[in-house]
C-alpha cells in the first residue's frame, strides 16, 4: 500500500482537474456550436507514404518478374497527377450518377471502375515515359485490384495513418455533450467509413456521429448542397430541442476553396487547418481571417486551452 504526504496528494489532484480542464476549455470554446464536421484527407488522416512512392511498388512487383520492366516513382507521380484530373473532369466524383454500358461496369460499383480506370491510365502513361507501350491488359487489372484493397483496408498501415493530434483533439470534443453532433464531410467515396474506422475514427457515435461522402451526397465540396446534406444528417439525430441551424455548424478542413469557401456559401462556419502551400491556396488565403487559420488541429486545441476569453471573442468573428 502506498501512502502520499499532502503535497503528493495536492499534486495529483491538480493534474487530475488540470487535465479534465483542458478537456472542458475545448468542448466549452466550440459549445456555441451544435454541429462540427470535419474534412478527411490532411485534416484527420494522411498519406502513411507519398501515393506513388507506393504504387511504384506494387506496379514493379508485379510487372518486373513477368515483363521484366519497372516503373520510376517520379514518372508515376507525374501520370497520377495528370490522370487524376483527367478522370475528375471527364467523370466528377468518383463516377457517381455515370451511366454504365458495359456488362463489367453493370456489375462493377461506379466508383470502383473510376479507380480502376485511374490506375490503368497512369500505369499506361508512366510505361509511354520509359518506352514501354504493351502493358498487358491482364496485369492492369492485378495491379488495379491490388491498389484499390490496399487503399482500402490498409492491411500493412502503408497507406493511411491519423494526422499528428487528432485523436487527442476529438477525444476532447467528444466528451458527452447532449446538444452536440460530430460529423464527417468529405470529398470520398463509398469506402470512406472502413478506411475511417481502420485508423481509430469510428462512425455511429463511437467518434463521430455521422460519415457523409461527396459521392452519397451526389455533389461535391465547395457545392453548398453537400453541406446542407449534412446538417439534414444531423437534425435528424437530435432527440430533442430546436433544429440545428447553419450558423451553429462548424466545419474545419485544409482547402480554401472546398471547405472554407463551400462551409461559409452554405451558411456555416469554418476553420482552416494544413492548408496546402500552393499558389491557389496563397491567393484565397489572403481573402481569410488569420484567426481562422491554424497549422493544424494541435495548434487549434493550444488556442482553445490558452485563454477562453479570448477565444470565445475569437469565435464571434466566425459569424462575420
């Protein structure tokens, strides 16, 4: 049995109520607002490793020892980007509403096929690069089936891993608030609520409350529409009391244009975090209040717990 003098005691108390604190400053900073929702990718989750970092490796696993070729990493990346929005120009969001034609498209989810597709064309592309033009059509499909599971299940935690504080900050915010719905709004597709669930972010109450994908909701960020899905999810879950309004929803994302600008076209409010150094980004980025800008979720949370005063008359602003 061991036996604490008074100070030892005090101590201990204090870092007790110290830290049940900090977890009240947070939920009771963000308390005026009966909706947050989050964006996915670089706000709760990221890249484990660069995207073509790994499927270079998958690629040249399964095209070295049949065709003896390889593919660079460089060449791949550069097929990916222009691909990539290819694909989003000719079929938006993930292929959702595409008419299908085809017999294996009939059976094939849309977003499956659009990912199918994506890959085949960089693998396509990136090959041209190294003179390599008669990838067989049987080894695209094994590389895109590989590439889809592993993106999805994630069975050797190389391609997803939480963001740096995320699981801190929304176990603070979690805390029972009977007033309060957490939620999901993300640019994804269907396979959103495993990947989720797979890097500790667990739908259905466990973490947050709801998961809406762009390709559910038909539309995609910064579309008003999506966000107005969300708070539609989310009246739905309240158990009593008035319905949510825009101005009590809080969204908090990395895009400028997707989740800042869609969250505040739709009434909302909004927080950048991570936001991409790009030229795009820079521009709108000097549209925005800085205090609604932070390096991420455990610069948020420093702010929160720093001073409530402060931060309460911080938070008035996001209604202007």
């Amino acid at each position: 049995m061991h036996c604490f003098d008074g100070s030892q005691l005090l101590y201990m108390t204090n870092q007790l109520f110290c830290a049940r604190a900090q977890q009240h400053i947070v939920r009771n900073n963000l308390s005026r607002f009966r909706l947050v929702t989050f964006d996915v990718t670089d706000t709760l989750l990221e890249y484990a490793v660069r995207p073509e970092r790994h499927y270079a490796e998958v690629i040249n696993s399964v095209l070295e020892p049949r065709i003896g070729r390889t593919l660079l990493e460089e060449h791949i990346g550069r097929s990916f980007g222009r691909c990539f929005r290819t694909m989003k120009q000719q079929y938006p969001n993930f292929g959702s509403g595409r008419k299908q034609t085809g017999q294996q498209e009939l059976e094939d989810e849309s977003w499956r096929w659009w990912w199918r597709t994506l890959v085949e064309r960089v693998i396509v592309d990136a090959a041209a690069c190294s003179d390599c033009h008669n990838v067989p059509s049987p080894l695209l499909s094994i590389i895109a089936e590989q590439l889809i599971d592993d993106y999805t299940y994630d069975g050797k935690r190389v391609c997803w891993r939480q963001r740096p504080g995320v699981d801190e900050f929304l176990r603070k915010l979690r805390t029972p608030q009977p007033d309060q719905t957490l939620g999901i709004v993300s640019n994804f597709d269907p396979r959103l609520q495993i990947i989720l669930r797979n890097n500790g972010i667990a739908p259905a109450g466990e973490v947050v409350d709801f998961v809406l994908t762009s390709y559910e909701a038909g539309v995609e960020k910064p579309d008003p529409a999506i966000f107005e899905t969300a708070l539609r999810k989310a009246n739905l879950l309240q158990h009593y009391g008035p319905e949510i309004r825009p101005q009590e929803a809080l969204h908090i994302g990395n895009l400028c244009r997707e989740d800042y600008n869609g969250a505040r076209s739709a009434g909302w409010c909004a927080l950048l975090v991570n936001v991409p150094p790009n030229e795009k980004n820079r521009k709108l980025l000097a549209t925005i209040p800085t205090e609604h800008v932070f390096t991420g979720l455990p610069e948020l949370q420093q702010r929160l717990e720093g001073g409530m005063v402060g931060m309460v008359r911080g938070y008035r602003s996001f209604r202007d």
